[in-house]
C-alpha cells in the first residue's frame, strides 16, 4: 500500500503473515508438528523535488519476526511454536521480494 502525504513526499508499505507447521525438536529427541506464525513488515517514506534536478531522497526499513530457541530457519525450532519469518529463497540468495 502507498499512495502521496503531500505533492513531493510518497510512502510505502508492506506486511507478509507468514503461518503454518514446523518440526520441533523436543527434549526427548522426537519431532513434533509446532505452529508457525511469523511476520514480515516494512515501508519506506521518499521526497521528490522536480526543480531541484528531479532530486530523490528516501527512507526504509524491514522489520522481520525472530525465534529466540530457533537454531536454524531449518527443523530449529526447540520450544513452543515457531516465529521465524522463512523466505522461499535459500541463504545463499538472500531476501528477495518483487
């Protein structure tokens, strides 16, 4: 969502819920099914300035749910339900959004 505050300051914002199941690892060494419910958010604020050489400054963040007891995005989770934000891109690739 985004849209104009003024004739030259735009914002940007997005929000991903991420919910579903992971394997727990349990004391015992057993796997259990935990749920899953992660979030992804950010935003971003730009100015423009057409008579200023069509001048652009902006601003962003992305805010990503963490898990304090997860030791990999990968069967990590030891405790409770899940809370780490997983991207559909491994590691190696990073964060990718279009």
């Amino acid at each position: 969502m985004g849209g104009g505050i003024t004739s030259s300051i735009f914002y940007d914002v997005f929000g991903y819920m991420q919910l579903g199941k992971t394997l727990s690892l349990e004391n015992n060494n057993d796997y259990k099914n935990e749920s899953i419910s992660a979030f992804l958010g950010g935003g971003s604020l730009s100015w423009f300035n057409k008579e200023l050489l069509y001048s652009k400054a902006s601003a962003s963040f992305v805010y990503a749910s963490g898990d304090d007891d997860a030791s990999s995005v990968y069967e990590g989770n030891t405790e409770d339900s899940g809370t780490t934000f997983m991207p559909v891109s491994g590691t190696s690739t990073g964060l990718f959004f279009t």
